[in-house]
C-alpha cells in the first residue's frame, strides 16, 4: 500500500479546505504528487483561477492575494512538522509581573 494520495484525493484536497487540515505529512505528499503530477497542477490552477474569479466577483482588492493563494504559500512556505502556531509568551519571561 502506497501512502501517496491518489489524483482523486489531491483534486479533493486541493477543491476543498482539506488541505490546511490535513497533517502535514499529508500536505507534503500533496505537493509531491502535484510535482510529479501534470494533470493535478493542470487542476490546481483551474482552481485558483476560480479564486481569483470568486475575489472579483465578490469585491476582493486587485493584488491581494486570495484565500487559496496564501495558503498554498503557506505550505509551500512550511517546514513539515512545524506547523504549530507560535507559543504565547511564557508567565516567567516576566518575574516581576506578580510584584506591586
Ligand atoms: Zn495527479
């Protein structure tokens, strides 16, 4: 058994909000597969044409990057297994917070 999405899973992955909840070991061997994959990629930018079209439509500044578009730089962007937002800051970076 292959652990690589099949076309069929990266088309529905890449169609839906799936992708920036799937692990990101998920997320990686969907990059693998558009990489290797023309008719994937092919899809990929039908669907950010239609992101585009859907900003147009409804009122998204001209240049602003859509939805779809930050997060596949997100992805692209994003070390796998470090997808974790940034920690708050931790109560002891402040001793004195406690004094007066
Ligand atoms: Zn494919």
């Amino acid at each position: 058994m292959s652990m690589m999405p099949t076309c069929r899973e990266v088309a529905r992955s890449i169609a839906s909000d799936e992708l920036a909840t799937d692990s990101p070991l998920r997320r990686l061997l969907i990059q693998w597969h558009l990489f290797r994959c023309g008719d994937c990629r092919e899809y990929q930018e039908q669907i950010r044409g239609l992101g585009r079209a859907v900003r147009a439509t409804y009122g998204g500044s001209e240049g602003q990057p859509s939805d779809i578009d930050r997060l596949a730089a997100r992805i692209l962007a994003e070390p796998p297994g470090k997808g974790e937002a940034a920690s708050p800051a931790d109560p002891t970076d402040f001793p004195n917070a406690d004094r007066s």
